[in-house]
C-alpha cells in the first residue's frame, strides 16, 4: 500500500511539472505571437538618377533595401518625397546638399503619413549627404513625434558608413528606443539582399 502511494504521489509531481512547463511555453509563445503582431514601418528618403558608383539608376539604393526590409518583416513603407528637385548631375548634387546643411534648410516633403500611432518599430533610412541624411529627412523627423518607438537607423553610403545619422536620430527623438543602425555600401545593394537579412535576424526579426 505504501510502495502504492509513493508511485501516485510521484506521477502526480510529474504531471504537475509537465503542466507547469506547458504553461511556461505557452507564456513564451504568446510573447512571441504580440511581438510578430507589434507594427513596423520604414521611413526612407531615397535618390534615383546619378549616384557616384552606381552611375544612372532609376531605383534608387535607399529604396531597394527599403524593400528588402518590408519583404522580409512585412512593414509597411513611407517614402519621403522631397517638394525639390535633385534631378541633377552628382557633383552639382554634393553642393546642393553642402548648403542645405550648412544653412540647415528644411524642404517641404510631398504627401503625407497617417497615423503614425499604429507603429511600435520605425526604420529609418536615406544615403549618406554631407554626413548625415539629407535636410528633407530632418522635416520628417519635425513633422511626426516618433518618441516612445522603437527606432532602427540604416544608411545606404560609398565610404561615410553611419555618419552621424544615429546621433542626430537620437536628437530628434531623444525619448525613443534607438538601436544601432545599419549601414551598406550603395553599390552592394542590388546584390547584398543576405547582408540585411543576416542584420535583420540579428535584431530578432
């Protein structure tokens, strides 16, 4: 009869301890079902026409690892378009961008993001003009209050890697979550698809 009860109570403290850790699952897979439903969106400001390395192109590099990003997260994309135009050879360009900077001009941007709310991760993406983003990106980072988010910085470049793109992200929102950013070089973009996703798993996505 004794021998009879130690073999009950020990099955019914393995049934609990396999109950306790189907529950523990359980918990771990809700965590990671919100986090899959949790929204994200990427911002960008892309240039297609003359870029120094890539020669004329009609898709600009920011804009395909945007789409690298979107296909391989299922985010949603805000392009910044600029009221301006940099339809323009690439050195006439790299004065443009000189003065818009040290005059720290802000352009209208075309069309408009709505709702913003619904986002808890933004990318935030452009190519590399005088150290940092392009000015129309800092009328972006005016317009829309992006504190509280989670935000993740990547830069499309030929030599300037991040710049001070992080720091001035960081600036603009200093009550986000910045991650480290991304940076790759404009002329690896058509064939560096493995590149960001190899930076994306590392995030977690």
């Amino acid at each position: 009869m004794n021998r009879f009860k130690s073999f009950f109570v020990a099955v019914m403290a393995l049934l609990s301890m396999s109950c306790s850790a189907n529950a523990n699952q359980s918990s771990i897979n809700n965590e990671t079902d919100m986090d899959k439903n949790s929204k994200s969106l990427v911002v960008f400001f892309s240039h297609a026409g003359e870029n120094y390395s890539v020669g004329n192109i009609k898709v600009g590099n920011t804009k395909i690892v945007a789409d690298y990003i979107s296909e391989m997260t299922g985010a949603d994309q805000f392009e910044i378009v600029a009221d301006k135009d940099y339809d323009m050879p690439y050195m006439e360009l790299i004065e443009v961008a000189k003065q818009e900077a040290h005059d720290g001009e802000l352009p209208p941007m075309v069309g408009k993001l709505e709702d913003v709310d619904q986002y808890d991760t933004i990318f935030i993406g452009g190519p590399v003009w005088w150290g940092t983003y392009p000015q129309v990106m800092f009328s972006f980072f005016r317009d829309y209050d992006l504190n509280g988010k989670t935000i993740i910085p990547f830069t499309t470049h030929e030599g300037s890697g991040l710049a001070s793109c992080v720091e001035d992200v960081k600036r603009a929102y200093p009550n986000a979550d910045v991650k480290p950013g991304f940076a790759i070089y404009g002329h690896d973009v058509r064939s560096g698809r493995n590149k960001v996703e190899k930076w994306l798993k590392g995030l977690g996505f």
